[in-house]
C-alpha cells in the first residue's frame, strides 16, 4: 500500500512537471515577449502545483485515516477482551460492556 502512495507520487509529480514543460515551450513558440512566457508559465505553474499538492494532500489525509481506524479497532478489541475477561455481571463487566456496545 505504501509503495503505491510512493509511486502514483512520484508518477503525479513526474506529471505536473511534464506538464509545466509542454506549457513552456508552447509559451515561448506563441509569445515573443520574455514577460508574456513568463506570464503564462507562472500561472499555469500555480494550478498545475496546486493540482499536485491537493493529491499529496488527500493522499496523506486518507493514510491518516486508515491508520486512525486500525486504532481504533485494536481499542475496540482491547475492550471487548477485558469485557469477556470480567466477572459476569460486576460494575467492571457492565461498565466494559457499556463502552464495547457505544
């Protein structure tokens, strides 16, 4: 899982930069003017890194999140395990209970 996150990284990247580069070299084949190229590569730079960031964004957000669920899992095992362990019917047992069921 964690090479795939690597790779479309890298791949995103290896995108936007790709991008920029086409965007370039059409800039400076359509303008004569070095502050027209510059123009339009700074502002298509600016979506285009935009663009890449907001992935690595989400990509990290939902790693996060999956991480957050795998704990919370292992909590919810942990408690039921103590529950089960208890003695039947004590405050122990039905407080462990109370809080495996909510």
């Amino acid at each position: 899982m964690a090479m795939d996150r690597i790779s479309g990284g890298m791949w995103t990247v290896l995108g936007g930069l790709a991008a920029l580069l086409v965007v370039t070299v059409v800039a400076i084949l359509a303008f004569k003017a070095a502050a027209d190229v510059v123009s339009v590569v700074t502002a298509a730079g600016a979506v285009i890194g935009t663009l890449v960031g907001a992935f690595f964004g989400v990509s990290a957000g939902q790693a996060g999140r999956a991480e957050a669920e795998a704990a919370k899992d292992q909590a919810h095992q942990a408690l039921v395990s103590a529950a089960v362990a208890a003695t039947p019917g004590s405050p122990v047992a039905d407080a462990l209970l109370a809080g495996a069921q909510g």
